[in-house]
C-alpha cells in the first residue's frame, strides 16, 4: 500500500479520502502496459487525480487483504476500482468488506474491465457481460445528461484516439441516471457512463481505461474521473433502522415499552 499526500497528512483536513485499487498484473507481464504505465495504473490515477486535492492511498492485489482491510476501508470515502485479469483471485471476504462500505456510503467508481470484477457484480446482481474488440479505435464519448455533476467542465462530447470497443448489449440493471454514451469507429454504441446507488453509496461504471492505450493521461478522462470523486464522497440519505424496536406509542401488555 502507499500513502500519497495530503492523505492523513498532520494537521491538515482532507475532505474526500480515495483508495485507488489496481490488480497490478498486466503491468508486471506486458511489456506494452509497462511501457504506458511503469509504476502501475493505479500509480498513473494517483498522479492524474492528484491535482484535484484528494487525500489519496493506492492497494493492489498482492497485499494482504488486498491493502483493502478493514481499517482502510473505514478511511476510504470513494473507492476506484480497476481489474481485468485476475477479478477470481480477489477474496470474496473483501468483496463482502467493500459491499457493506458501499451499503454504508462509501463511494465506488468501477474502471473499465472492472466491469467484470466481483464487486461489481454483486451490487449489480447480473453478468455484466458485453461485446469487446481490442482495434485501437476512436472513441467518441457523448454527454447524455449535461445536469450531472459528473460532466461538469467536459463539454458536448470528448473523444480519444485509441481504444478497446465496448458494445451492447451490456448486462446491468437500467441505470439510474445514463451520463455518457460512446461511439466507436466501428460503428457500435455503448453505454459508457452509468450511475447507481446500492444503499447509501454512489457508483460509477466508466468505460474508458484499456490497459494497452494511455487512457489515463487524457485530461477529460482524469476530470470525468475527479468529477466523479467529488460526487460519489456524498451519501445519500441517513442510516436507516434495522432490526426490532419497541413501538413509538406506549400499548398495554406489549413486551417493549413505548418509545419516550
């Protein structure tokens, strides 16, 4: 794990604490990924995000418990998730872990081919499968819902000049609100920037990221991406109640008092 500051830097307050979390697997194997990302995708997120104010903290798999323990994660307020090659070798211990943080308000922001990671797929309770074709095509991702926070600063549409094709049909449940679209130079569309909400938390799915292209130097991904951030730091609503509680008025002969 390494701490990246301001996070739990003394005697300064850090409104929105990040856990970046990558696999680091393909980095370490692919000389292609290695030469993009040498110090790890998650390292190139630190760094791209950085700007923003964040307080930041990277984990990857090989940790113990994933450097996702529970002391982490109790310090996390948004979660980004990226993951391709190893989703089986993450511990379904953890993935219960970040479920209930999620269901608590923790924040999720899921990356690219974590859209096949067991997290994910248990808050959306599908496959969340898709069609896929590595051609280093153009993407051009359109802006569907210009009132969402997430698209602040990023205009009609952005494009970038090579990517991995994402097609529908994309196995998940209707999004909640539908932020961006994609099209790519094939011809395909693809629904690229999806918000839900699993109890108190936020998520964002966002399609962009395959490891073999510099998608996480691209300016407007980094900003969709710390857009995102300061969206899903914020709960929605109050713990709710669970369990038997005595009645709110006083009733004869009931076991549990009334409620004062």
């Amino acid at each position: 794990m390494k701490m990246h500051k301001p996070y739990g830097a003394s005697g300064r307050i850090v409104p929105i604490r990040v856990t970046i979390w990558n696999e680091y697997v393909h980095e370490r194997i692919n000389p292609l990924v290695a030469r993009h990302y040498p110090q790890g995708i998650h390292e190139a997120l630190a760094a791209g995000i950085g700007p923003y104010g964040f307080g930041l903290r990277t984990a990857t798999l090989a940790e113990p418990e994933h450097g996702l323990s529970n002391e982490v994660l109790n310090e996390t307020d948004v979660l980004i998730w990226w993951g391709h090659l190893a989703h089986d070798q993450v511990s379904d211990e953890i993935v219960t872990r970040i479920q209930m943080r999620v269901l608590q308000g923790m924040g999720l922001i899921v990356l690219h081919a974590g859209h096949r990671s067991k997290i994910f797929k248990r808050l959306m309770g599908t496959t969340c499968d898709l069609k896929w074709r590595e051609d280093a095509e153009r993407e051009r991702l359109w802006v569907v819902d210009p009132s969402h926070p997430i698209t602040h600063g990023i205009g009609e549409y952005f494009e970038i000049e090579e990517e991995e094709m994402y097609g529908e049909f994309f196995d998940i449940p209707a999004p909640d609100q539908l932020v961006f679209i994609s099209w790519f130079q094939g011809g395909e569309l693809f629904r690229s920037g999806c918000v839900f909400q699993r109890g108190l938390g936020k998520i964002f799915y966002f399609r962009p990221g395959h490891e073999t292209y510099p998608t996480y130097y691209h300016p407007q991904v980094l900003r969709v991406i710390a857009n995102a951030v300061f969206w899903a730091a914020t709960p929605h609503g109050a713990q709710p109640t669970y369990g038997e509680v005595p009645p709110l008025e006083s009733m004869p002969g009931h076991p549990l008092k009334g409620r004062p």
